[in-house]
C-alpha cells in the first residue's frame, strides 16, 4: 500500500462525503464508477475496522505481564 | 498450666484470664479497624521492621505496633507528630498490654503538604506548557483498549460491563494494580511503562493481537488519599510520555487529580471513559448498511440514468440516418429527375439541330445533283475525281450517272490554267 491506511472515522467520512456527491448525481459514468469503488473501498475498511476490534479479554497481575513480556524478549533475542 | 476441669472449679490461670480478655475486646466492633486521632511519643523503628510507639493526648494513651509492611509510613513523621490512625485493638497476652495494631496512619498536616506538592506540580506543568500541550486524538472505534486499575475493583467490572453492553468482545487488556497506597505510583508507572511496549506493532504482532491504542488508566472514587496516587509526579509524567492516547478516569464526577489535567481525555468517572471512547457497536453496523445501501442506490440511479438516456440516443440514432437518407434520397430523386429534364431539353434541342442538318444533308446528296444531269467521276481506287488535273491519260474511271454507271477511258487531258 502507497497511502496509509485511513482510520475508521476517517473512511467514514469520506465515504458519507463519496455518497452525498454520488446522491446529488450531475457526474458523468466514469467519475461516477470511480467514486463508487473508492466509496466501496471505505465500506470494507469500516467493516473490516469492526471486525478487528474483536478479540480477547486479557486481566493481568502486573507481574505476570512483566515476566510474559520479558520471556518474548528473551525469545524474540534467541 | 492448669488442666481443663479446673476453670470452673478452681481459679482462673492469669494467662486464660488475660486470652478471655482478649478475646472479648476482639470481638468488640468499636474496638476494630477504629480511626483514632493523637500525638506520636516514643517512636521506635526496629531492624526486624516493626515500629512501636505511643499513640497519645492530654486525656490518655495507649501502645501502638506498626508491623513490617502493613502499611506506609509517611516519612515525616516523628516524635511528636499529629496523626490519624486506623487500628485494631489488641491484648499482648504474655505482658498482658493492650495495644493498637495500626493499619494505617497518615500525618494530620500531610494532606496539606500533598496540596501544596500538587499545587507545585501543576505550576511546574503549566510552566513547561504541559497543560496546553496538543492532545492525542483516542481512536474513533478503539481496537485494543488497555486498561490500567485496581484488579477486582467495582471499576473495573462497571467498565467491563458497559463495554460489553456497547460493544461485546471488544478487545481488551486488564492491567491489574495497586490504585492506592505509596506503592500505587509505581505500580502504575510500571504498568505504563508496559502499555508502551503493547502499543508498539511489532511486539504486539509477536503477541497475536493488534497493538493497544487506546489507554484508560483509573479507579473508583475514594478519600482524597486513596486517589493521590493519581497527583503525583512520577505517573502524570508517565501519562504525558504515552505515545498512544491516555485516558484519566479517575473518582468520581467532582475529583479533578492532575493526571485529568494532562490527560489525552479527561472522563469524570471510570464507566465515563467507556461511554466517551467505546463507540456502540449496533449503531455503527447500521450506519454501515444504510450507507452501503445509500451507495449501491445512489451508484445505481446514476446508471440507470445513464441508460435511459442511452436507449433515448439509441433509439434517435436508430431514426436519424433514416431521416437524413429519405431526405437525401428526396433530393437525389430531385436532381435525378432534373437531369433529366436538362437532358431531355437538352436531346430535343439537339434533335431539332438534327432534323435540320439531315435536311439540309438530303439537299446536298450527290444523287440530287446527278439527277440535275451532273455525272461523278471515281477512279480504279475509289478516289472522288474533282479536277481535270488528277486524271491520267490510259486510265480507266467510272462514271456515276444518276441511274447507273459506265467505264470511261481518258484519251486527252486539256487542264485549264489556274490561279491558286
């Protein structure tokens, strides 16, 4: 990827300014077809951005956090 | 030591008398976890880690035990010193002392000292212009949330069921520390230090989850001690040094602690942290659909547009040739039968020369002339003889009457002379 990723409020965004313009109409076919793939990109962004927040629920003891981290040192090292 | 049998028969043995004793005063509610104001005398710090003192005013006093670690001891206190304590009463039974074991103590002028310290901290902050510093922007829709506090605290499940009921199975990380006491700074500076090293993507990928981006470091409400931890040095400056936004949800609604003051955000309880950084999963999936369909619609309406406009062109284009043919095959017709007529005048003019010409050819045919008694003279080879010059004598011509022919033979020539 040349660009950086947008973050989810980002691509939001752009995606109600993309469908705004598209709803007003006036464009022609081409401009049309580009803004409806770009519009469709932010989508799967925003959907894939949900997504990702899904995960583990991890209660640590500080200590134990300390030394898990500090065993993927010691692996990361080796 | 004297048996069993003999407690009701005999006199009490003094060592069951003074563990009686104990024993009922122990019991005593009054007597436990009871908050007792006084003066420190004979403060003795033992290498064993014990302290032992006199808690004591005008009125009374009575002995007092700190035992190794039980609690903190501010440092300033010393002989003479006004403190609060928090103690249990009990009896010594081998000395037959009563005695507090404090839980806690704090010096009654410290809360003024730990005011002014913060007011010093934030005057040294506003200074440096931390407290104007541009703040982290939290993540609109957060990934991985990590979660500084007290391990089994009421703030602690307030906001994991409030995240759970705004966004289940939101991805999260519980750092589980001390929030009040001397040793809650560190712990927290520690469990910052650790957020650090969670946010960075390499060692969060090593880890199998998406790095944290989002910090909320916190506790319930409590005494303005039990949240000083929170006014300290050593943790504001851990949250200024965060590379990812920190969150202060710290007491309740009116508790304002500089970790608020320099905070990426500032929520007035633990449970407002949620609601501000964790968005409603269900509200953002339905803006999802309407907009997917907003777009599919608005995409489509273009098209159909575009279409219909198309089969409207299409349909033109499929009559305009047409048009344009009838018209020019109208015209062509024209020209056609315009030429036409320009020929056909054109033939009739010349068929009228004709005429003429024949007629006036007829005038002229040889045989009119014969007929007037000319005769014409041709040679052996066909040649038209018109002088006397071209004949030669010997030869043979034919004449042409005007109703046959005759062969003649030239015996003499007799040329007239000629001007030429």
């Amino acid at each position: 990827m040349t660009e950086k990723q947008p973050t989810y409020n980002e691509a939001a965004q752009r995606l109600e300014a993309i469908v705004a313009s598209l709803e007003r109409g006036g464009m022609d076919l081409e401009e049309t077809l580009k803004l409806y793939e770009e519009g469709a990109a932010l989508l799967k962004i925003c959907q894939t951005e949900l997504h990702a927040a899904e995960g583990r629920l991890n209660e640590l003891r500080l200590e134990d956090l300390e030394q898990e981290l500090q065993a993927q040192d010691a692996q990361a090292t080796d | 030591m004297t048996g069993r049998g003999e407690v009701t028969t005999g006199p009490l043995a003094v060592g069951q008398f003074v563990s009686m004793v104990k024993r009922t005063l122990v019991r005593e509610p009054l007597f436990q976890r009871q908050t007792i104001k006084g003066e420190v005398s004979q403060w003795k710090q033992y290498p064993s880690g014990h302290t032992y003192f006199t808690l004591r005013d005008d009125e009374g006093q009575i002995s007092a035990v700190i035992w190794k670690g039980r609690c903190q001891i501010h440092p300033s206190i010393k002989e003479g010193s006004e403190v609060v304590v928090t103690a249990n009463l009990d009896l010594y039974v081998k000395r037959g002392n009563i005695q507090l074991n404090v839980e806690r103590i704090e010096p009654i002028n410290a809360l003024g000292a730990m005011e002014e310290a913060r007011r010093q901290l934030i005057e040294r902050l506003r200074l440096e212009g931390e407290l104007d510093r541009p703040r982290q922007r939290p993540p609109f829709s957060p990934k991985h949330i990590l979660i500084i506090t007290g391990a089994g605290s009421a703030a602690l499940s307030d906001m994991q069921q409030l995240i759970e009921n705004r966004w289940p199975g939101l991805r999260r990380t519980v750092i589980e520390v001390l929030v009040q006491g001397q040793r809650a700074t560190e712990e927290i500076v520690r469990a910052m230090a650790l957020s650090r090293r969670l946010a960075n993507p390499v060692i969060a990928s090593q880890r199998g989850e998406p790095p944290v981006d989002l910090i909320i470091v916190g506790r319930g409400g409590g005494s303005p001690e039990d949240l000083w931890a929170f006014n300290l040095e050593p943790v504001v400056r851990a949250i200024l040094a965060s590379p990812i936004p920190v969150v202060s949800a710290v007491g309740h609604e009116s508790d304002l602690l500089v970790s608020d003051l320099v905070a990426d955000v500032r929520a007035s309880t633990p449970s407002n942290a949620i609601e501000r950084c964790v968005p409603i999963r269900a509200e953002l999936e339905q803006w999802q659909d309407e907009i997917h369909e907003r777009l599919n619609h608005a995409m489509l309406r273009t098209f159909g547009d575009a279409r219909q406009r198309l089969i409207g062109l299409h349909a033109r284009l499929k009559v305009a040739p047409l048009a344009g043919i009838n018209a020019g095959r109208r015209s062509i017709l024209t020209l056609h039968s315009n030429l036409n007529r320009a020929v056909e005048a054109r033939f009739s003019k010349e068929r009228t020369r004709i005429a003429g010409l024949e007629a006036a050819l007829v005038s002229i045919h040889p045989k009119r002339v014969l007929e007037r008694g000319y005769a014409m003279t041709q040679s052996e080879q066909g040649e038209v003889i018109t002088k006397a010059g071209m004949l030669n004598v010997g030869q043979a011509y034919t004449l042409h009457f005007v109703d046959g022919t005759a062969q003649a033979a030239v015996t003499e020539i007799h040329a007239e002379e000629e001007n030429t």
